[in-house]
C-alpha cells in the first residue's frame, strides 16, 4: 500500500517545531521515522532529517533503496553501505555520518534525548540502540521527544485508517483461534495459530497492508499472570485463555486484550468477568474528550479493588496507541493529562489472584466528540469458542 503524504501529520510537527525554535528534527527510532517518512526500515540503522521548512532527508540501507523509493514520503534518499570493504565499522556508524552531514546546515536540531521505548523494526529480532557517538554527534541539540510525543498523541485520519487495519487483522486472527482452540492444545499452540493468521492472512490483507506481524503473550486458566511467557502449559477446560495481543500492520499498531474458553465458564470466572466488564464499560464511558487521565487511572484501580483485587493491576490501565503498540499519553493517578478527541487509547483494566488465573480486558478507543468509538470488532468479556 503506498499511503498518501500526511500533510495534517506533518503540518502538526512542523507547527510544534516552530513553538520550541527548531529548524530540524534528527531521528533514529523505526517509529519516528516511519511517522515522519513512511519508511519502515528493516534492521533499524535507518534515520531521518526533519526539517522545519523544505523536504524530510530519509538515511538507508543501499539494501532498502526500492523499499524507499515505493513507500517514503521523500524523494531526498540517502544511501550508506551496510557492508563496505573499506570501513570496518558497523553501518550505524556510517548512517551517522550521512546524519551529522545532512543536519549540517540547520542551526538548533532536535535529538530523541529522553526516548523510553521504540517500535521494532520489520526485522524485529535484533533491535538496534542508540550510542554515546549519536548524542554527541549534534552538538547542544534540544529534546525532539516532547515534539513527538504531543504530535503522535492526537491521530490523523489516515492513522486512525491505519490502526483500523490493525484492529480488524487481529480480531479475525480471534475468530479462526475461535474455531480451532481445544484442550488438547498448548498455550504455544494457540499462540502460533493466531500469529501465524496474522502474518498469512494480515499480509495482503484488502489489498492494503504490505507486511503484517502479530505478537502475542498467551496464558490460559492458572497459567494468567503478568509479564510471564507463552508456555507449553494446556489450554484449560472451563477458564479462559487470555490472549494478550498486538498486531503490526506496516508500521501501526493495535493492543488488545482477549479471552476465548473451552467449554462452560466455571461460576468463578463467570462472576469475575461480570464485575471486571462494570469496571471496563465505566472506564469507557468515562474516557470523553476533556476528562482527566489521572481520574480514569483512579476510577478503574477503585473498581478493581472494589472486586476484591487492591493494588491491581501492576501495569497501566490505559496508554496511547498508533506508531507504537504502548506511547504517550499514559493514565496515572499521579500524573496529569486531558483525554482529547483525536486520540486512540488503549483501556486495560485486569484482576489476578494470587498463584496463577485471572482476567483482563482491553481493546482500542478512538476518542471522538461523543465519546469512545471502540475499534477492534472481537467482543470483550470471555468468548465460548
């Protein structure tokens, strides 16, 4: 799919550059260039120069060169050698070097200084980092990140198109998991089913996605925990299979939550999956343009503990979603923030017991005027397969 140049998007950066005096943005994370270019790199040594006025300079592989030409919004592409046979550096070496020269002409450049996380790359495996040679290498350079953060926090509507995609690809990967789940099955059986519809069935998909990847954290019955692995556990008769899931579609990105079960629901899970959907449907109402992140953060967490579960969950209850599966803005009752319309939040309240099992329920809201526009077709709650 060749998407058209996003001139709201860019017009956005370029009027938050000219507020804090920047003449050019200089970038290196996959989804800062991808926000700013279209390009997708695939090892993640690729860059880009941003400047206030005049066209973007995208940095690349030669490997990459067709890629870029097909899909960048740029026609000032600038190649370096992933292999050269003088130079025993590795590229990124040589990528900063055609940075330091195209970001030689503006006089107050913008580097991602404060950068928390990226998105992958297409490549995926082996993410590349940021050297001491990067931040050194723009003189005193500003910030970019505050510039990108509030950018990427309200979505145009070729974004919002975009994450549509993504939603729509892992909620019919749900639907075939649907058909095919059983208790003979392993977690990591399921797990692959689903990743495997996802990049088979997503790539392609309408004619509109060139590339798509899923990423999945499976757990079923007492294998539901946080921040724990896929394993080679059975899936478990009468309690759910929760699907924590992301789909990448060219570059954007959806984070949902899902929950199919094998067979009957136990009278346990039935009543938990009750009281977390009053949780989740309160936070959803709640989640209109003006409302505070800070209360969304403190409503859910009271309603969980309400359920008996206090202190819960461990991880945050709603983020930003587009570039990146999990971006700015974040819900903490500590912090501060508006939800606004243009924006696409993840809503993620969840319970665990103590020892294994659980729930959680998660999709994507666009925020609009009226309220949250759920995005993914695949219902909430737990799902009979």
């Amino acid at each position: 799919m060749q998407w058209a140049p996003d001139s709201a998007k860019l017009a956005r950066v370029r009027a938050l550059m000219a507020e804090r005096g920047l003449d050019a943005l200089v970038v290196r994370a996959p989804d800062n260039v991808l926000y700013l270019t279209n390009f997708w790199g695939m090892k993640g040594y690729d860059a880009c120069v941003f400047p206030r006025d005049g066209q973007p300079t995208l940095i690349c592989l030669e490997a990459s060169e067709e890629d870029a030409a097909r899909t960048a919004w740029t026609t000032d592409v600038r190649l370096f050698k992933g292999y050269d046979e003088r130079d025993p550096r590795p590229p990124a070496a040589r990528m900063l070097d055609v940075a330091r020269d195209a970001a030689g002409e503006y006089e107050r450049v913008g580097v991602e200084l404060t950068l928390g996380t990226q998105a992958a790359d297409r490549m995926v495996g082996e993410p590349t980092t940021f050297t001491a040679e990067w931040f050194a290498a723009f003189g005193d350079a500003a910030d970019a990140t505050p510039v990108l953060v509030e950018a990427r926090s309200l979505k145009t509507e070729q974004e919002i198109e975009r994450i549509r995609l993504a939603n729509d690809i892992a909620a019919a990967a749900m639907e075939h998991c649907k058909l095919v789940i059983d208790a003979g099955l392993t977690e990591a059986q399921i797990a692959a089913e689903w990743e495997g519809f996802v990049h088979g069935e997503g790539t392609g998909w309408q004619g509109k996605v060139d590339l798509a990847l899923g990423f999945s954290l499976v757990w079923s019955g007492p294998g539901i925990k946080t921040f724990t692995a896929t394993a080679s556990r059975p899936i478990v008769e009468g309690e759910p299979t929760l699907f924590e899931i992301w789909v990448c579609a060219d570059g954007y990105w959806c984070d949902h939550t899902k929950n199919l079960v094998v067979g009957e629901l136990t009278p346990r899970y039935a009543d938990l999956e009750a009281g977390l959907l009053g949780v989740y449907e309160s936070a959803i109402d709640f989640a209109r343009p003006g409302a505070s992140l800070a209360e969304l953060d403190r409503q859910i967490r009271s309603g969980i503990d309400a359920l008996g579960f206090p202190g819960q969950p461990s991880h945050p209850i709603c983020h930003g979603v587009g570039a990146r599966a999990h971006e700015p803005p974040y819900a903490h009752q500590a912090g501060g923030g508006e939800i606004a319309a243009g924006m696409v939040l993840a809503i993620e309240p969840g319970c665990y017991i103590s020892g294994g099992g659980g729930l959680r329920v998660e999709d994507n809201f666009l925020i609009t005027d009226a309220g949250a526009e759920k995005l993914s077709p695949f219902p909430d709650g737990i799902v009979r397969a």
